[in-house]
C-alpha cells in the first residue's frame, strides 16, 4: 500500500524537475540561441541574377539586450541585396538606440519596412495564458513611443522605404521590384485601399512582394489579390512557445496555427503565392521566454525559374 503514494511522489518530483529545467531553458538560454533560417525559392525570371532577401522582424528591443544588438549588427555579413523588416522593432520607451546599434550596419542595403503595435505602443504586463483565448488586445494606459524618431531612422539613415499602406519601387542586381503593403491589421491600421493606389502609381516589375506584419487572413487575401508573387509578415512569434513534435499552440491572429512559423503557401481565388512568417526575434520585456521556438531571421535567396 506504500508503494502507490512514493510512485505518486516520485512522478510528482519528476514532473516538477521536468518543469523547472524547461524554463531555464526557455528563459536562460533558447531566447539568446539567434538563428538564421535559410530558403531558396525559384520566383524570378529565367535569367534574372539571384536575390538574398533578409528577414527581419519582431525584435522587440529594450536598451540592455546587447546580445542580441550585437548579433543583429552582424546580419551584414551575409550580403543582402534587399531588406524586408516586418515589424515590431521597439520593444521598450528608450529602445530607439538600440536599434540603431543594432541595424546602422545595414545602411545602403535596398529595404523596405512595415511597422507592427509595439512599434507605436510601449509593451504592459499581461496574463500570458489569456493567449489562448484569442489574438491580445492594447493595454488601455500603454505608452505611446516616438514612431517618428524610428520612420526618420529607418528612412533617412538606413535608406529604407515605408511601405505601410503604401508601395515603393527598387532595382535590386538589375531586378526591378515592386514591394506594397499594409499597416498592422492586429489593431486594424491596414489600408488594402490605399495600398492598391500606391501599387498602382508604381511602374511595372516582374516581381512583386507583399509586406505586412500580422498575417491575417483578410491581408494575405488582399495582397494576393493585388497580384503579389510573395508575401512577408511578423508577428506571431511562431507561436513563443511551441509544444516539441506539434508545434505553435497560437498565432496571436487568425493565421493557421500551422503555418505560424517558416516558409509555407498562401492560395486565395486562384492564385497560390511563397508565403514567409519570420518567427521574429524577440519577445515582449514581460514575457521573456521562447522555448521549441528559437529566434530567428531569414534569409531567402530568390533564384531564377528554370
């Protein structure tokens, strides 16, 4: 009759060590474990010379993560011909520095740039179980961040075009691009409207590519429809924390969980188009934890079609 209680016991400890080690791990160390996830997909034209497109989102930058200021910084060494950043740079009032230490490196590279929630509001504690109800809402007291000292930063410094509600036009190795988007759908900043129009002032270009930073459905659709060859979002973490052998519990949208994280396909009213959702690079200051989920950029080298 002992032994049921010392089996219970003993499961229980197990359970407990099992608990703790997972977050230090999430905690401590898979947070700073940065990554580069590399694709190569065959979209330009016969001919074309290939393209190294960097990723970048969700950095969510507070002034004390040197680590992870000093690996971004490094991103220059693998060459991109195009920089496309999704979003959520800021993560705390004073973070504007740090990404400044964190991006200059990368100034003269062609980008482009949309703007997530956090890049205009200031991060607040929250329940982070309230997650799996459903896509999080803006605290009511957030603080609002200096969004203009980070457009003139992005823009006059790195050389990057705004592409939020908008379109821009770049030639990249000979290439020429059209790149449109949208605001940040999470809190209903999108504009499809006004990003047709700029689209349509653009001349044309054998490649398009739609940039957002939350990937709802409704924005995958629009840009698709508008004639997009690619699609680029942010946002959802790749869920933060993953479950090992099954992946994201949520996407913070109405994404499929599944296609949460990594290079997947987006089909709307016949067409189909690469669709790329960067597990991004951070994390809220109150939630810093990422676990089965490391942070990451990609790297996407657009080849030519056979």
């Amino acid at each position: 009759m002992a032994r049921a209680p010392r089996n219970a016991l003993a499961a229980l400890a197990a359970l407990t060590a099992a608990g703790a080690a997972a977050a230090v791990w999430g905690v401590g160390i898979e947070r700073q474990l940065f990554t580069v996830r590399r694709h190569v997909l065959p979209v330009l034209d016969p001919g074309a010379s290939p393209l190294r497109v960097l990723h970048i989102s969700d950095a969510h930058m507070a002034p004390w993560q040197r680590r992870k200021q000093r690996w971004m910084a490094g991103l220059a060494a693998l060459r991109p011909d195009l920089v496309i950043s999704t979003g959520d740079s800021l993560g705390h009032p004073d973070g504007l520095d740090a990404v400044r230490r964190a991006l200059a490196p990368l100034a003269g590279v062609p980008g482009v740039f949309v703007h997530g929630s956090n890049d205009f509001w200031g991060p607040s504690p929250r329940n982070p179980f309230l997650y799996l109800a459903g896509p999080s809402e803006r605290h009511r007291r957030a603080v609002r961040l200096d969004t203009a000292a980070l457009d003139a930063f992005m823009a006059d410094e790195l050389g990057w075009h705004s592409v939020d509600n908008g379109a821009a036009s770049l030639s990249v190795r000979g290439t020429r691009i059209r790149l449109f988007g949208v605001g940040d759908a999470h809190h209903d900043l999108d504009d499809l409207d006004a990003a047709a129009r700029a689209l349509q002032a653009q001349p044309p270009a054998p490649l398009t590519l739609g940039v957002a930073h939350a990937p709802y459905r409704r924005v995958l659709d629009g840009l698709l429809g508008l004639g997009a060859d690619m699609l680029f979002a942010g946002h959802t973490h790749g869920g933060q924390v993953r479950v090992p052998f099954y992946g994201a519990l949520v996407a913070n949208c109405d994404l499929p969980v599944r296609q949460a994280r990594g290079l997947s396909e987006w089909a709307h009213a016949g067409r189909t188009a690469p669709l790329n959702v960067s597990a991004g690079l951070g994390h809220s200051i109150y939630a810093p934890v990422r676990f089965a989920c490391r942070p990451e950029v990609s790297l996407l080298t657009l080849a030519p079609r056979p």
